[in-house]
C-alpha cells in the first residue's frame, strides 16, 4: 500500500522546501473601471490551484503561529476563527456599558482605512514576519513571492515596462488576511 500523490501535491511541498515561488503561479486581474488605470487590477487575485493551496498552507502556519501567544491580542476579531464583526461589537458593546456603568465617559472612534493593505511595504512585512519567530521555509517563500512582484499596464495591446512593487499588492484570502492582521499589528 503506498501513498497517493499527484504533481500539484509534490509541487506545493517542494515550493515549501525550497522558498521558491513558480512565476506561473502569479497573474493580474482586472476588478473593475477603466482598465487603463492600474489601480484597478488586482495583481495576485485568481491563482493556480497548487499556488492557491500553497497560499492557504502558509496562512495556517503563520496563524497558528500567532495564536500560539506570539501576536494577536484578545481584541483582534478580524480574520480569526470564532471571531467576527458581531463578537466585535458584543466585546466593544460590553466594555462601554461596564465604563458608563462605572459613570465614566466613553469615546468610541472606529476607522476603516481605504486600500490599507496596498500601503505594507514588503520589508517591513518580512521583518516583521521573522521578528515573530517563523520558521524559515515560510520566511524564504513569502520572500521568494513578494521579491518576484512586479507589475506593468496593457492597453489595446500596448505594454508599458515592468516596474517592481514595493508595496504588498496581493489580493485573495490569504493575503488579505494576512496583511490585515498584519496592519493592525504595526
């Protein structure tokens, strides 16, 4: 009896192992308005199957990381299991009802940043990754696929030059998670 695997299986398992991020893996969708403003794309949104796995494998080691005491305070609800935007509001609800109880004033100022995720720099990103204590198989791919960024605009077939990407400009899921928990940290 031997073990089943398949190419996708032993790909996701060797991009791990080595830190390297096949460039097919990564692709640019349009997401909506004029197609000649490349603020309208979305640079990682739709991924092979293999990278998608990949993605979802990587933010389950950094979040078991985190929750393992390493990062996420009690207040963090966004993008953690069993939390949410109502127990946000239940803990938020409870604390000021305690205060004014007490007959103490309460401020409450919530904030929603537009486009906060496209302002993490990828630098900043690692070192904070590696600050939190990650192993380096994680380290080296979240390196690989954010060193590996670039970007340029089409527009009827014209192509401008490929520019880097200093800013974490990845959409789906994972990264969306991670560099909201990730903003809310710094």
């Amino acid at each position: 009896m031997g073990i089943e695997t398949n190419e996708d299986d032993i790909e996701c398992l060797w991009s791990w192992l080595t830190g390297e991020v096949p460039d097919d893996w990564k692709l640019p969708i349009h997401k909506k308005g004029g197609k000649e403003d490349s603020g309208n794309y979305r640079p990682v949104s739709l991924t092979s199957v293999p990278c998608t796995v990949m993605e979802q494998f990587i933010l389950s080691v950094i979040m078991q990381h985190l929750q393992g005491g390493q990062g996420l305070r009690p207040s963090q609800h966004g993008f953690r299991r069993g939390r949410s935007c109502l127990t946000n509001l239940v803990s938020i609800y409870d604390q000021v009802t305690c205060l004014v109880d007490a007959g103490r004033a309460v401020d409450v100022v919530y904030l929603d940043f537009s486009k906060a995720f496209d302002t993490v720099s990828h630098s900043t990103l690692l070192e904070k990754l590696a600050a939190w204590g990650l192993d380096r198989s994680t380290l080296c791919w979240v390196r690989n696929w954010l060193d590996g960024q670039a970007q340029r605009l089409m527009v009827n077939g014209a192509a401008s030059s490929w520019g880097q990407s200093p800013v974490v400009f990845l959409r789906g899921l994972c990264w969306d998670q991670l560099c909201s928990i990730f903003s809310l940290m710094t």
